[in-house]
C-alpha cells in the first residue's frame, strides 16, 4: 500500500532587479519617456517554515520509501484546491487522512 505524502507550501515572489527600458526614437536615437517601461527580474523564494516542512517531508519520503507531492498555493487555482481540502494554512502536511499544520502562534 504506497502512501504519498502532500506538503502544502507557499511560495513568493520577491523582485531581484528592476531597470528601466524603452524604444529608441527614429530621427535621434535617443530614447524618449513615452516609450519607457520598467521592467522588474523577479525569484520565487520558499519561506524558512515551508523550507523546514519541506526538508522533513523528504527525508520521511526517503526513509520510508514513499512518494512525496509538493503543492505550491500561491497560484489562485492550486489555492482552491487547498481550500476544498480543508488546507488554510502553510506548511500543511497530508498523509491519508492524518494532517500537520504549522502553528505561527505556538
């Protein structure tokens, strides 16, 4: 009877980098305020509690030879999924019917 454990994560996006760019005029080749956009690099970067829920998870899945699903909840479809299972917080851990759940206030 394999067993897959879901970890319930949040990831977000925090910005790198941000610049400023545009088109060229024709005529002088310099580039004028109308045409400028600002352009950001954004990383998805995992929280230290997800990370922690994440790391214990793989090591359970290894030691006792189980699959493992991650769900990331920052996307509005993957959210209501959650949700519909019951899933308001992060990390949430699933096995079966057996749930874990960080509490930020313990």
């Amino acid at each position: 009877m394999a067993k897959t454990i879901e970890v319930y994560i949040t990831d977000k996006e925090v910005i790198t980098s941000t610049s400023l760019e545009g088109r060229p005029r024709a005529a002088g080749g310099e580039v004028h305020y109308c045409s400028m956009k600002e352009i950001s690099k954004t990383e998805k970067v995992t929280s230290e509690e997800d990370g922690v829920a994440l790391k214990l998870v793989k090591e359970l899945a290894a030691e006792k030879n189980l699959k493992f699903q991650v769900i990331d909840v920052s996307s509005s479809k993957e959210k209501l999924k959650a949700r519909l299972k019951g899933v308001g917080t992060t990390p949430t851990i699933i096995v079966g019917k057996k749930r874990v759940t960080y509490d930020r206030h313990a």
